[in-house]
C-alpha cells in the first residue's frame, strides 16, 4: 500500500538534497525500496525518496536490468539546475565543471597526497569515451589521465581500432590520486562520480568503454566478475556502454589482450569504424 510523505519527512528529505547539492551531487541512483511511496504534488520525486543516501545502493546482478542513473527532476522545488545547464557550447559546458570542482576537498583524497585535479581530456563531441577508475602517478604529475605506461597502452588500442587519442574523451571514476595507487573505496567514488556522469551528459558520446571492474562497476552498480561483465551492451543514459579489461592490467597480464581486442571489435563495429591495414 502506498503512502503520502508527511511534511516533516518532506522538509528533512529536501535539507538532504540540498545538503548533497552543496556538495556538487546531483544525480541520484533508484534502488528497490519496497513498498512505493505517493508523493504530493509539490513533495520530492520519488527517485530522490527512494535515493536520497548513494552510499546505500543495492548492487545489481548481471542478469537483472541494467542500472541506471536518474536524475532527480530539474523542475522540482528541490532541484536547483546544475551549473552547466543551458550551456550549449560542449567545451564551455566541461570548463563550468571543471570550475565547480574547484581544489575539490570533498572527500578524503585531497589530504592523502594528491597534488592536483585530473579533469578529463579529449574531443568534447566525441562518439567514443573511455572510462578508467583513477588517476596514477604520472597523472597526478601532469594532470591528464592516462600518460603513463598504461596510458601508451591505452594510446596503442586507440590506433588499432583506425582512430588517434584526441578523437575520443577520456576520464576516471575519481579525479584526485589515491595514496600508492589503491583502488578508490566507495565512499570516494560516489563522491566523485557525480563530475564525471554531468561529462558524460554534456559529451554525449555514443559509446561508453569501462576500463576495468572498478569504472564498470561504479557506472552500471552491478557487482559482478569481469567475464560477466564483458562482451555485452548495457544501456546508460543515451548511450551503449561496453566493458573490457584496464589497460594496467593488460601490462600485468598480456594474454588477455587478446580477449581485449575482441571487446574493442565489438565497439568498433558499432560506431563503424575500421582498423587500419599493415
């Protein structure tokens, strides 16, 4: 049986909301929350009151429907327009981003070490962006993703599918360093993902590719292994996203670059591209 929000839980749910939009959080994530909740004509949308804290998303399996991102309704009492909005120009749209990120202290990551925000970098119309889960040291350094030795990796898969660097966009799940290049812990993430998912809404590319579990799991909430997640379309927000293995750990383990190249055909194909002859 539904229900009707009463005002107090109203005004609580919209000091949280408001509370995340200091933040720079914008879009929220559905999960299964039983029972649907009636909202009057002024509350929240339900997808806020069912999403209100990130941090307790229920993973999917593989073989439910593909997570996707909601946005909470722009033309609610709540929602103040992103910053971006109404931004035509794609490369003016990405610097409003890239301002409103700041020297971004919102989650741990700024005091561990990190020296500078790595935005993203490429074609603001791309049809093709990649999605790694961090910056390294090399990164860190010259603040643009991939420039070290999994960065000329990722460079060489780029050619062989027929197309240069500068064609495609490319960005990380975090922008900020982790310590000894750990793995970002989930609270970072969903902190951060929010920068990437409005780049991907101003970009609109075509295809998304997620390099590795970590980019892939953080896009599609779906806690699953790599070959489960491999070689099959997954909708998200306009665009086809694919997943295939991370550059590093295709230096770590070179047999799998192979199974690489089958996952890169597949958006190849796609977006009608050919590689190059010998």
């Amino acid at each position: 049986m539904s229900r009707t929000l009463d005002p107090e839980l109203r005004r609580n749910l919209a000091e949280r909301i408001r509370f995340y939009r200091e933040l720079g959080i914008y879009d929220f994530y559905r999960r299964d929350a039983g029972p649907a909740v009636e909202v009057a004509s002024e509350a929240v949308p339900a997808a806020a009151v069912a999403t209100i804290q990130p941090e307790e998303r229920e993973e999917m399996t593989p073989r439910k429907a593909v997570a996707v991102a909601v946005p909470v309704e722009e033309a609610t009492m709540f929602a103040a327009p992103k910053p971006e909005a109404g931004v035509a120009d794609p490369v003016a749209a990405l610097r409003v981003i890239r301002e409103d990120i700041g020297d971004c202290t919102r989650c741990k990551l700024h005091k561990l070490g990190r020296k500078q925000i790595v935005f993203g970098v490429g074609d603001p119309r791309a049809e093709l962006m990649f999605v790694g889960e961090g910056p390294g040291a090399d990164e860190d350094e010259q603040g643009e993703p991939f420039v070290g030795r999994a960065g000329q990796l990722l460079n060489n898969m780029i050619k062989a599918m027929g197309i240069e660097r500068k064609d495609v966009y490319i960005g990380n799940v975090v922008k900020c360093r982790p310590p000894a290049n750990r793995t970002p812990e989930r609270d970072e993430c969903e902190t951060c993902i929010q920068f990437l998912l409005r780049q991907i809404a101003v970009i609109q590319p075509k295809v998304i590719v997620a390099l590795g579990a970590v980019a892939a799991k953080n896009l599609l909430a779906i806690q699953a292994p790599m070959s489960e997640l491999r070689g099959r379309w997954y909708e998200f927000r306009g665009s086809k996203l694919a997943v295939t293995y991370h550059p590093a750990f295709l230096l770590r383990d070179p047999r799998q670059k192979g199974e690489a190249w089958k996952d890169l055909q597949m958006v190849m194909k796609e977006l009608g591209l050919k590689a190059p002859g010998k």
